[in-house]
C-alpha cells in the first residue's frame, strides 16, 4: 500500500471511529450528552497535551493552562458580544497558540526534572492570576453569562445540550483527522526524533529549541480549541479548567492510552472519564480508590499504555491465523 493512500485510510478510520464512538455515547447517555461534551473538550486536552509529553518527550504538568485561559478568553469574548460560535473557536484557537508559544518559550529551554517543576510553577502562577482577576475571570465564582449565537445561525444550543454535543463531535472528527497528518509530516517525524534523541537531531543540522516552541504553540491550538468547546456549551468558565488537578488528570489520561500515539490519547481519555462517571455515580465515596487501582494496573502490565498492549494483542493474533 503506497503511503499517500495509507494516510487517507488512517484519517478516514479517524472519521467513522469518532462517529461510531459519538453513536455509543448518544445511545449510552441520551440523557446526559452535558457529559459527553465536555469529555469531548477534555479529549481535545489530552491530545495537546500528547504533542508536547508524547511525540516530543517534554515533561509538563502545566498544559491546563492552554486549555483554561483559551476558555476565558473565549468566555470574554461571547460577553463582548460575540456570538458565532465558529469565530468563537477562533478567538480560542489564537488564545491557546499565545499561550503555547509563552509557556514553549520557557519550558521547553530546561530538560527533565527541572522542566517539570517550571511547568507545575507557571501553571499555578496563572491559576493565581486567574483567581485575582476577578473583573475577567469572575475569581473563585467563576465566569458566567456565556450565551453563544445558533450554529451557522440556525442550530440553537439547547437545554439538552444536543446541539453542542453534535457541533462537539464534528470539531473533535476534524481536530483529530488533522493532527493524524501532522504527526506524519516531515515536522512530526523530526520532532518523535527530539524525544528519541536530540543530540542526534542536532548532529544533523537540525535546531531542536525552535521546533519544541512551534509544537507547543501547536498544542495551545488544539487545547485552545477544547478550551474554547468547553466555554461555549457549559457557559460557565472555573478556575478548575486552569488548575493543577486538571493537568495532572490529562497526563494519567494520557498514561492510560499511551503516550505517543494520537488513538491512545483518545480512547484513554474516553475511557478514563466514562469509568470515573459510573463508578462515581456508584460509589461516590471511593471512586477514586477504584480508579487508582484501574491505572496501577495498566501500569504494571501495560507501561506503555492500553493502545500498545491491544495492538500486541492484535498482531499476535494475527500471527496465529496466518500460521500453516
């Protein structure tokens, strides 16, 4: 199979996997679609957060912050008196791209330990910013009165949140079709090589610092996105969207499906948050202790993440057919 037609088949199974898993969900929680959309915008985080710790082996507990200063700003915006919701992704998307560049801009110039302790401090710096700056942010209240116009004018966001499930969907199907390509490009494949090892990269001519700062600001865009998703169908903005918890949940999100991987990104977000839901709804006073043993078990048996064990398991099973 020729490569050009191998991408295509990869971002035509990205298109009816998200449909298909949009279908379950739909038929999982036709009550609950306030859910799935905000697992939708949760995903969008993770998967920023898998181009910077996955492809690129930098070590940041602090990518929240992309994903909540695109939602107030976002928010800000919708109360100024815009309404669109596409220009309103937008508005997200640039927030998220300035935010990755600023935060790429500093971490990414450290390596290791002391880069991991630079993203948690500049995450908790501006989620203090962001609880004192209450006239923007509505402080520790939160930011409300977030009203977005119809889809293309006509799809009104509804109480039963089906509108914004559906119009979530659609961005995630094409957010993910996108990245799927980009991490195959030329740049993707020479930033998988910075988190192999950069040292090499550099004895080929190539500059590792501005590649890491272009990547990070590439995954502001794509937190900025979910940032903004999640400002525009919950309508309110929490300091908990820019918080330490926030960044800590996407990373064992991202354990969990396996980092380095985009389908892992997604099914371990998915998967992640669907458990937390039911066993919560079961037993709110230890869901936690569950959900703490469900990942020091992948962890033990599956280091490198459910997505590589299944496909493990896929290949050996195909090895054991194909035999005489």
């Amino acid at each position: 199979m020729r490569l050009e037609s191998f991408s295509f088949t990869q971002e035509m199974l990205g298109v009816v996997s998200i449909g298909l898993l949009g279908l379950v969900g739909y038929l999982l929680f036709p009550d609950d679609l306030a859910f799935l959309t905000r697992l939708i915008s949760i995903t969008l985080l993770v998967l920023s957060l898998d181009l910077v710790t996955g492809y690129c082996g930098v070590a940041t507990l602090g990518q929240a912050v992309l994903y909540g200063v695109s939602a107030y700003v976002v928010g800000n915006a919708a109360i100024a008196g815009i309404g669109d919701p596409i220009l309103l992704l937008l508005v997200g998307i640039g927030a998220g791209v300035l935010m990755g560049l600023v935060s790429g801009l500093l971490i990414t110039r450290f390596r290791g330990l002391p880069q991991l302790v630079l993203s948690i401090a500049f995450g908790q710096l501006v989620a203090a910013l962001c609880n004192k700056l209450s006239t923007l942010t509505g402080g520790s209240d939160g930011l409300a009165g977030i009203t977005p116009a119809p889809v293309f004018g006509v799809f009104h966001f509804d109480m039963y949140s089906r509108t914004a499930f559906i119009f979530s969907l659609v961005v995630l199907a094409i957010v993910f079709v996108v990245l799927l390509r980009f991490v195959r490009s030329p740049f993707g494949l020479l930033c998988r090589g910075i988190r192999d090892d950069d040292l090499r990269v550099q004895m080929i001519g190539a500059k590792v610092y501005p590649r890491l700062i272009i990547m990070y600001g590439v995954s502001g865009a794509v937190a900025g996105v979910g940032g903004a998703l999640n400002a525009i169908t919950a309508g309110v903005v929490g300091l908990d969207s820019v918080g330490f918890e926030r960044s800590a949940e996407a990373l064992v999100m991202l354990v969990l499906g396996g980092a380095g991987n985009l389908w892992g990104a997604l099914f371990g977000s998915i998967i992640f948050q669907i458990f937390g839901h039911y066993v919560s709804s079961t037993n709110p006073f230890h869901w936690m202790t569950l959900v703490g043993l469900l990942l020091i078990l992948v962890v033990v048996f599956l280091p490198r993440g459910l997505s590589h064990g299944i496909a493990v398991l896929w290949s050996r099973l195909i090895k054991r057919e194909t035999r005489p």
